[in-house]
C-alpha cells in the first residue's frame, strides 16, 4: 500500500483512535512505541513526538510508602524498600543504586577524578570536592540556630550543637565516661591502653596526643612563644611562664579565670 507524505511508515500501520488522533509507530533503539498526535491544519502530514510520560513511565513505579498516588522513580523507591541489588566485587557490599557502586567502587580503584582548581587536591567524590573548596571560598552555609555560629560542613555544625544540647553519644567501654566527640573518646582511650602513636623525630620520646609532641619539638627547635609582659623573658610552654609570673607576684588576670 502507498505511504503517507514524509512519513516514512506504511499506510497500514497508521490508525484512528477513538477520539480521532492518529497512531504512529516510533522505532527507538529496537523498540516499537506508540505515539498520538492530532492532525495540525496546514501542515502536511503529522508532528511525530514521543510521548514522554509514556517513556519515563518504564523507568518509574507506584509507590505504596506515601500519600497513595505517587509514581516514582525505582532507584528511589529502594529507600523505602530497603532493597540493595548493586554488589562490590571487590569486598561484597552493596548498594541501593548503580551510582552509590561507582562511588565507592573509587575506595578499591584508587580513582579520584574531581580535583580542586584552586590547589589540584583530588578526590573520589563530588561531594567531598564541594565541601574541599569551601576552604578557599570561606563559604560557612551551615548555621547554629542557638548562637548563630557557622561552618563550612554540616558534621562540624551537628558536633557544635552538643555543646549546647549536653549530648555525648560516645562512651568508654572501659570506664564508662562519655564524650561529645569520637577523637576525644579515641584520645581517652589511650590512658587506658597506654598507646602513644606520636614519635618525635629527633630522640626516642613518645606521647598520647599530638599537642603534647608539637610541646616537646620545642625543646629541638628552641622555640619559645610565650613572653612574659613584665621581663620580656620567654618560655617555651604556658605553664612554665604562669610558674614564673609568680616571681612578679603579679599574675596577669587571664591566667587566673
């Protein structure tokens, strides 16, 4: 049978809805789809166009989880579900979508694509870059609804707010004693275990925390910051300078609050 002007599809495959619209098939990566338009006044032939709905309708599902009408997109509806259907070959986790995979996939391959423009610092996620350039910027998004300080990431801000809650989610299982941050319990831990990681590069001396080695490398390097107001002599440590005020008999008032 003949074909219909710059239409490309026989004739026979053309019909008539209900409500007087054509049908025209649309072949798309193999696939036959339907497509219905009405017939424009002037124009030879017909507008084909997909039919979005109709293709974004495959990709999406009828969600049960909330008020009752909504479809929604399928990777979505595995936050509800719990479904993980995506597994790391390489340690065997898995993940709710095929794009959380690729992510962590770059923990095993190494692979850090999105580096900064400001310092060249790479890093395997988006995310993690995003919240690296707020360093340069100095951009704090996050604010504390109490006192109104700002950070530059969101966990800073959720650890800030303890101090005003009196939260301390982190306890010792040793001792029992609780604490508002995770360092402060793995630092606390170390009295228990006698752990000291910190070495000093010039002698043998070891320690717990890392402020008390930068303490000690002032005895190598001769550093002594910590000037007293009324000699002008200096001391390498702050405790040393308040022992030493009191051969003034006059120690500053910041010292006693």
């Amino acid at each position: 049978m003949p074909q219909t002007p710059d239409s490309g599809f026989a004739s026979e495959n053309i019909s008539l809805n209900d409500k007087g619209k054509e049908i025209r098939p649309v072949s798309i990566q193999g696939s036959l789809v339907h497509t219905e338009n009405e017939r424009q006044p002037g124009k030879e032939g017909v507008v084909v166009a997909l039919n979005e709905n109709r293709l974004n309708s495959r990709k999406k599902q009828f969600c049960r989880f909330g008020n009752g009408n909504d479809f929604i997109q399928k990777s979505e509806a595995r936050t509800h579900t719990g479904k993980k259907n995506f597994q790391c070959l390489e340690c065997g986790k898995k993940f709710r979508t095929s794009s959380i995979l690729k992510n962590h996939q770059r923990i095993h391959t190494g692979e850090k694509p999105f580096v900064c423009g400001e310092c060249n610092s790479a890093f395997n996620q988006l995310a993690h870059l995003k919240r690296h350039q707020r360093i340069h910027t100095g951009e704090k998004p996050y604010s504390c609804s109490v006192c109104k300080s700002t950070f530059n990431q969101f966990a800073h801000l959720k650890t800030h707010q303890r101090i005003h809650t009196g939260e301390r989610p982190y306890s010792c299982s040793e001792c029992g004693k609780a604490f508002s941050q995770l360092n402060i319990l793995q630092r606390h831990r170390r009295i228990h275990t006698g752990e000291k990681p910190y070495s000093c590069p010039h002698c043998s001396s070891t320690f717990k925390q890392l402020s008390h080695l930068k303490r000690h490398m002032q005895i190598h390097s001769g550093e002594k910051p910590y000037a007293c107001e009324k000699c002008g002599k200096t001391f390498s440590q702050l405790s040393i300078l308040q022992r030493h005020y009191q051969i003034h008999s006059e120690v500053p008032e910041r010292w006693t609050l």
